[in-house]
C-alpha cells in the first residue's frame, strides 16, 4: 500500500514539476499528461482489493521513462520526468510475494 502512495505522490510532484523545473515544450505535455493519470491510478491501487491496477501505474511509468528517453532528457526537468519514471516502475511491481498479506501476517498457509 505504501509503494503505491508513493507512486501518487511522485505523479502529483510530476503535475508541478514544469512550473519548478526548466522542462523543454514536448516534456512538459507528456508529464501534463501521465502526471495526473499515475497520481489517480496510484491512489486507487493503494487499495488492497485494486491491487492489480499496479500493472497500469508500472506501465505509464515506463512510457514516462521511455517518452523523456525519446525526448532527450537534457533538462534538469526531462532528467526528473526519466527518474521519477523508473521510480515509479520499481514503486509499480513491488514486493512478487504477497503471501503474508493474504494470510493476515500470521505466516502460515491457508
């Protein structure tokens, strides 16, 4: 739950980031556009039950690094938008077990 509230937090500091970093025209659309989409997908999968929507998050995280990779990435705000992008793919596919969260943290199988 706590990667993907981190993941929201780094889409909302993706909204703000052309008005604090100098970002060139094309990269400021594309972090205009994945910016509010991965804070909104972020917070919805940070609920247990739409876990899976983790998969969309990792997703625009990977067109956010690929888009400021195809850009050119030479502002400081197209280097934020490519690290913010790998961090929210790492955030994305998180722990593969999640064995002790089904089982109440007891530890023991069903």
């Amino acid at each position: 739950m706590l990667p993907q509230t981190l993941a929201a937090a780094l889409g909302v500091t993706l909204i703000g980031a052309p008005a604090f970093l100098a970002h060139g025209r094309p990269e400021a659309l594309v972090v205009h556009l994945l910016g509010p989409l991965i804070a909104s997908v972020g917070l919805i999968a940070s609920w247990p039950a739409l876990r899976g929507l983790r998969w969309l998050n990792a997703s625009l995280g990977l067109t956010l690094l690929l888009a400021e990779a195809c850009l050119g990435a030479k502002s400081p705000g197209g280097v934020y938008g490519a690290l913010a992008g790998m961090a929210i793919v790492l955030l994305s596919i998180g722990p593969l077990s999640t064995h002790q969260a089904h089982t109440g943290g007891s530890g023991r199988s069903p």
